[in-house]
C-alpha cells in the first residue's frame, strides 16, 4: 500500500507542475482592434476545445483580456490565425446516436472567432461549439456554412406522408456540403480543380484543408514538415516490494524478502502524430534492470535460512499514453500498458544453516520464471527534449516452485531525453 500512495503522490506532484507550466504559458503573437491598430506581445496559449470567447494578452508588464467584441483577429506566426465573423449555423447534429431537433431548420447567429485552417482566396474556417464542429468557405469576408449533418430523425410528422420512411426513426446523413464544394469549383475566384475528390470528401478538417489548398492552389500547411516520432534514453531506479508466501514444506514457508532500490537503463522510439494537436502515442521501449535482494525464513528444522537474490531482467515495456494538453510546451501523458520482463540472468540461492558448522547452498531458489507480463501504469510530464517518467507496476507469480508465490509491486522513475521532436 505504501507504494501505491507513494506512486499517486508523485502523479499529484505532477499535475501540480503541469498546471503551473500552463499558468506561464505565453507565447509571442498578436492581436488586432476594431480600430485596425495591430498590437505585438505574448497571447496565452490555452487548449481551446471549443472556439474561445476571450483571450489573455500581454504586452510588456501590462495584461488584458479581449473578448470576441474587442478584437477581430488574433494569432501566432505559424502556429494559428482567429478572425471575426458574423455567423449562422444549423442546430443539428453529427453523431447518429443523436436525434435531430424537431425543426430541420433551427438556425442560430453569433458572432465568433473562427479559426482560420487555410488561409486563401476562398479561406476555410472552424467553428467548435459544445455540441459539435462546424466549417466555413470565406468569401469576400463573409463566412458560409458548409453544411452537413447526421443523426437520428423521426419521419412521423404528417409533413412527411408520401415518403416511404414515413413513421420511422432513422439516421439520416445531409452531404450539402459536396454540392457546395462543387459550386465552389467552378467559381471562376478558385484556381484548382477537385471535381475527382469531391463525392468522397469527409467532413473533417483534414479532408477539407486538403481540398481548399488544392481549390486555392496554396500549399498545405504542414507541421514544420516533421514527424512527431522520437527516440528516447532515459535512466532511473526502481523501488521493490515483494510479497511472499508458501504452504507447509515450501522453500517460501515463513519467508520474507527485503524492499529494494535498484537501477534502470531505458531505450525506446515514441510513437507519435506529426500533429501538434495529436493526443495519443506509443511508447515501445526496452529496459535493462536489476533486481537484487535479501530475505530470511523460519524454520524448525534449522537454525536459520537466509536467501541472497541477483537476477538481471531485460524488458519490453508496451504503452499506450494520452496527451492531456497537447499546445503546452510541458507536456502531461498517462497511459497503461503491459511489461514483459525476460529473465537474462539469476543467481538465486538459498543458503541453509543446520548448526554444528553444516552450511548447505541451494542454488535456484527462489526460482524464477523465464517471462513475466506485468500490468504498468504510467504518467510522463516532457518539455521539448527533456523528461520525468513514473511507472507503477506490479507482477503475478514470479516463482515457478510448487505451493509457493512471490510477486512485487514496483514504482520507477527517472529522467528520458528526446533525441529527436
């Protein structure tokens, strides 16, 4: 238990440090008035899950708050652009476990800062609300919706006898938006031709950034052109404790092995989306440890038996993590994953004093299992290059002796470093 409190203070400790990187988080941008009048400084830069209604900005010692009516464009230099605009959007919904509202036609204005994806003739913006996500073509400053929806819709309206869906429930998918794209095609504004992708188009943002770089014939924005993989080394300790038990007769019969500390040396690749958004990533990572340690047991046959524990693990550790805030420049992750420790080495022995000067010295005992799958949970805070790791894990039966078990909870941490972003 004392591991596992140990472990969840450490993950504590690291969200306390992750929430006050997020506090310092300025970056250099800028931000434009209603009156024109471009201002420089650091814009805080939060993950906005939904389009933001205001933003924190500071310039020099001075810190504001702008709101959606104070400016009408805010961005960082290849990082994002936001701009004002007068909008309306279709209250329906983009997930068919949903049901659509009762009129088709449900409309909403405001006016919002849509996030501009390209940057063109004929722009493409993004708008997140709570309840979903929508795009618009930018036209001679004006926002258009691209519309599409899907969800469950009740057909039971009279409105709708005559149609042979009359009375049902169904899902039912709006692809406007295609047609739209088409109509945009052949605008004599647009200079590209995506007349052979248009009826396979999703709507996301990726398909559709896609499709206006080539409308616009502007190149798409990449992510400075690198992947998100890395390799990774990192050192550190892990802190045993063993759990042992065993019937009447076993070698573990009143047995006890000591809590130990014992060094690790980590190399690994990340997994990653080149995306500076992407959230999930792999860790594959192979890990050189120790586990050296001494016990005692009591018996009534002799007068003390003492067991000297050296084994050599060579393990493949398997972790699936989730970014918590992908924009920060420290990173939160945590993940669980799977450990397999392949025993290299051991030199177990128990050691037997029967008294009148008979030492007898058991070799392989405690044995040990040649492949162990422990569960791991794991948490990472990392900067661009730099990293703390925190894994908390723990074992089945190490030990393949009849009648006995011997298993341990394990925590280890240390630094990681990136060798490549």
């Amino acid at each position: 238990m004392k591991s596992v409190r140990c472990f969840f203070t450490i993950i504590f400790l690291l969200f306390l440090i992750n929430a006050e990187s997020q506090n310092k988080l300025f970056v250099q941008g800028w931000v434009v008035l209603n009156s024109g009048d471009t201002l420089y400084g650091k814009i805080l830069n939060k993950e906005w899950n939904t389009s933001p209604a205001e933003i924190k900005f500071k310039k020099g010692n001075k810190e504001s708050i702008y709101t959606i009516q104070d400016l009408s464009a805010f961005g960082v230099d290849n990082d994002f652009l936001y701009r004002r605009f007068q909008i309306s959007y279709h209250l329906t919904p983009i997930n068919e476990n949903v049901e659509y509202s009762t009129s088709d036609d449900s409309i909403k204005n405001s006016v919002v800062w849509l996030k501009i994806i390209v940057n063109a003739n004929v722009s493409l913006g993004q708008f997140i609300n709570n309840e979903r996500t929508y795009f618009y073509f930018i036209q001679n400053g004006k926002a258009t919706e691209l519309l599409y929806s899907k969800g469950l819709k009740d057909f039971s309206n009279s409105k709708y006898q005559g149609d042979p869906r009359y009375g049902k429930t169904l899902v039912t998918e709006n692809f406007s938006f295609r047609q739209q794209l088409y109509e945009l095609n052949m605008d004599k504004s647009t200079k590209g031709d995506i007349s052979n992708s248009i009826a396979t188009m999703d709507y996301n943002a990726f398909s559709l950034s896609f499709a206006f770089s080539q409308l616009n014939q502007v190149q798409e924005k990449k992510s400075n052109g690198k992947s998100g993989n890395s390799f990774i080394a990192g050192i550190g300790l892990s802190s045993y404790t063993h759990h042992v038990s065993g019937s009447n007769g076993s070698y573990l019969q009143n047995a006890s092995l000591n809590s130990n500390i014992s060094p690790l040396l980590m190399f690994g690749y990340l997994l990653k989306g080149a995306s500076k958004s992407s959230r999930f990533s792999f860790y594959q990572e192979l890990i050189l440890s120790t586990l050296n340690t001494t016990g005692i047991a009591s018996s009534a046959a002799a007068q003390s038996i003492s067991f000297n524990v050296k084994n050599t693990f060579l393990e493949l550790q398997l972790l699936p993590t989730y970014t918590f805030n992908p924009y920060s420049n420290l990173k939160f992750a945590a993940g669980i994953g799977v450990d397999l420790m392949f025993k290299a080495n051991s030199q177990n022995v128990e050691h037997v004093d029967n008294g009148g000067g008979s030492v007898q010295d058991i070799p392989n005992i405690p044995a040990l299992n040649g492949i162990l799958a422990c569960p791991v949970i794991a948490a990472t805070l990392t900067g661009k290059h730099l990293g703390i790791f925190v894994n908390y894990q723990f074992s089945g039966n190490l030990t393949n002796y009849l009648n006995s078990s011997w298993t341990f909870t394990k925590i280890s941490g240390g630094l990681f470093y990136k060798f490549r972003n």
